[in-house]
C-alpha cells in the first residue's frame, strides 16, 4: 500500500520512511506541506499519510484541511506526527480532519500498528463502496442480462430526446422482440429461453457504439436508442443490428438455437414534441407492424397527417397483444 | 569521562537494529547539525524571538531522532523561552546548550566510528 511522509527535517523524514519500506509500504517522502497536498490530492494518490505538524509552506493541519476539502476522492488517512503534547494542540489536530496523532519522537511499533487500524478503516471505506456500487448497478440493470432495466432505459431515452431536441439531432428508437420466443421456450426449455436472452442482450450491445443505449424492456423486449444519428444511419443500422441478431444461432446448453428479431423504428426528428410514452406507442405500434409483415424486419413508425386521437393513445399497447 | 549524550540502545531500537539506517542518521546529522546550530546561534544573538522557536524547535527534532535526550532537552527549553519571548534569557540557555552541543558532536564522531566498525 501507498503512504505519504511529509517532514522538512531530513533525519526524520529518513527514519520513517526507512521504517515505513521495513513494513512493506509504498514510500513517497516530500518536504513540505503544499507537495503533500498536491500528491493526497491527486486521484490516485496515497490513502495513508504521515504528516510533521510544523513544516514550511503548510502545516500539517493545513494539509489534513486541504485534502478533506475534496469530497469527490477515496477517504485519505491522516496521522499528525508532533512533539505538540497540549491537549489543545491534540484538539486542534483532530478538528483540522487529522484521524491520529502520534508524538515524536515515534515508536516504530507503535506506529505500524496505528497504521494498520487506518488500513482497516480504508479497507472497510473499500468495502462499503463496493457494496454501494453493487446495489447501484442491481437496482438500475436486468439480472439477467446485465443490461439496463426497464425504469432507466427509459429515463436515459427521455434525457436523449431532450437532448436531440434542444440541438435539433435525431435520435433513433428501436424496439425489439424476439420472434416466437415461447416457441424457445416450450421447445429447448426455460433454461435455454434465458441464455437466448443473454446471448441477444451481448449481440445487441455489441452491435452499437459506446454512447448508444440498449435495455431490456419486458420479457423478450428489447430498447435501444442509437443517439445523435441521422435518419440514414438509424435506417441501415436497425437493418444490420437485425441480420446481427440473425445471422447465426445461440449456442445454448440445449443445443443451438435458431433466432430472430423483429423492430419497430422511429426517428425522433420527425416526430417533434411528443412525450416518451407517446413515441413509445408509436415504435410498438411499428413493432406490431413487423410481425404481421412476418417478423425478422423492421418497420419505421410514420408520422399520421393528423395528430393522434386521444382514443388511440389510450389503447391497448400492441405488445400485449403479442 | 563525560557522560553520553546519545542513547544508544534507544537508537538502536528506533532504527530495529538497522546499523546501515544509524550511519545514515548520524551522516545526517553530522551534516545537517552545524547549519541549523548557525541559524539558532544567530537568532538567538538577534534577539528575535520567532526565529528562536522555529530554530530550536527543528533542531530539538533531530535530537530526538538521534535519541540525544539531554540536548534535546536543553534546545526545548530555548524553543519554550523563543515562544515566550523571553528574549533576556536566550543567551544563557543558549550557552549551556553550545557547551553539550560540543560534546555531542564529538561522541556523533565516536558513535559513527562504531556503527561502521
């Protein structure tokens, strides 16, 4: 592990860092106090420092003050190195966001161990993060597939549309679903059904670049958004996404199996301003199209001369009549 | 014979027993020591006593660091009269501290002579 020694005397900053490489830590030894800051504050600075409470430029306190400054970087752990024994001085070091203090001259052993408990603390810091980014990634992705979920799939096609709007861009919409997937899964299993569904997901992410959008809507429905495109490119990439999908079957752990995909289009530009649900209606709508044409194509929503009547946006979404 | 000013036993366990890390201490002592003795020597003679404390203080750290506790003593107590601007008494304690400050740095000589033997 990384640690930081900062002490303007050269004995000192000798010893400890000597001690410090002894217990296996990564030494950076600086002088004074704006180096020490400047290197804690970096992204991927140390996380441990062993700062001499008087020294040039800034004190120990001031970096401990400096360095909780920054709220957007991984805790760093301070200790206070210092002949200061008052017990104000002690208050004054912890309130500047020092973790410890330790008076010179040190015990080697003593100080090793005080560093295990900050490394403890940082480990536990590690862990706490992991489990947040774990429930972050749960409650915004499909368990399945890994793909985002329904709820922000949605959102990040809002935020998309907006987006396109305001600079006047085109987003495509697709929306996809697997031709005749109960017949998957009444014929290979629902074991099968899943890796089918798992092997779409990776084909379809595969088939987008980075700052396109694919989640997973419903069972075997799939959303994507193909952002700032023009109409041209949304046209001949739904087409190449859907031969993708196509092309050869999934490798499943009942044999290979046969798929295809049918996707409703709609190009954001032509449609002005319509709300999410709207547009969503209306790429089923098209989606619907596909399947009656016959599946494994896409059909583009096209905009009525008139706008739609309320009667017929509060209808049935097509995809429950599949 | 004079008494030892260096502790060498309490050095010996600050450096766990790292003979290679003593000599690097003393050789930086030995070359660290005369300066920060000179900037002491003069701000104790300008009577200034912000510079005092700074001084006595950065060097009652390397006396501690080379478990010279009687030196290290003597220097905190000009620190403690610097930060009390006690100006009347810098000179007196300074002497007293000139006087083991010699003697130190004659026993760094034999402690060094030992370490590398």
């Amino acid at each position: 592990m990384r640690i930081l020694i900062a002490d303007d005397e050269l004995m000192s900053r000798r010893l400890l860092e000597k001690t410090m490489q002894r217990a296996g830590y990564d030494v950076t030894a600086v002088e004074n106090g704006q180096l020490a800051a400047a290197e804690l504050c970096k992204p991927e600075g140390p996380r441990l420092a062993l700062l001499d409470w008087i020294m040039p430029e800034l004190d120990g306190p001031g970096v401990c003050r400096e360095v909780r400054k920054r709220k957007d970087h991984s805790y760093v752990y301070m200790i206070l190195l210092t002949s200061k024994e008052k017990k104000e001085d002690v208050v004054a070091g912890l309130e500047s966001g020092a973790d410890d203090y330790l008076t010179k001259p040190f015990d080697p052993e003593e100080l090793k161990a005080r560093l295990r408990t900050g490394k403890r603390i940082l480990d536990l810091e590690d862990r706490l993060i992991e489990a947040r980014e774990e429930m972050r990634f749960q409650a915004t992705h499909d368990a399945l597939t890994s793909l985002w979920n329904r709820g922000v799939i949605m959102e990040l096609l809002g935020r998309e549309l907006t987006r396109a709007r305001r600079e006047n861009k085109c987003t495509a919409i697709l929306l996809g679903d697997l031709d005749h997937f109960k017949n998957v899964n009444d014929t290979y299993g629902h074991l099968a059904g899943d890796e089918v569904l798992k092997e779409t997901a990776r084909r379809l992410v595969s088939s987008v670049r980075s700052y396109d959008f694919v989640g997973r809507f419903g069972g075997e429905e799939f959303l994507v958004t193909l952002n700032n495109c023009d109409p041209a490119f949304g046209l001949a990439r739904a087409e190449k996404i859907r031969k993708t999908i196509a092309e050869n079957p999934v490798e499943t752990s009942a044999g290979p199996v046969p798929i295809s995909i049918s996707f409703g289009l709609l190009l954001s530009q032509e449609w002005g301003y319509m709300s999410v649900v709207e547009l969503l209606h209306e790429v089923d709508t098209a989606l619907y199209a596909a399947k009656a044409a016959g599946r494994n194509c896409v059909k583009v929503a096209a905009p009525k001369a008139q706008p739609a009547s309320p009667r017929e946006l509060a209808a049935e979404p097509a995809w429950r009549r599949r | 014979m004079a008494k030892n000013l260096i502790d060498l036993g309490e050095l010996l366990e600050r450096t766990e027993n790292d003979r290679e890390l003593m000599k690097d201490l003393l050789t930086i002592f030995k070359e660290e020591f005369p300066q920060r003795h000179q900037a002491l020597r003069e701000a104790v003679q300008s009577l200034n006593a912000t510079h005092v404390a700074l001084e006595a203080h950065a060097l009652k750290g390397m006396l501690s660091n080379l478990a010279a506790p009687e030196a290290s003593a003597s220097v905190a107590e000009i620190e403690r009269l610097g930060r009390n601007n006690e100006t009347s008494r810098f000179l007196e304690s300074f002497s007293r501290f000139e006087a083991i400050a010699k003697e130190l740095s004659r026993q760094v000589e034999d402690c060094m002579a030992e370490v590398s033997g």
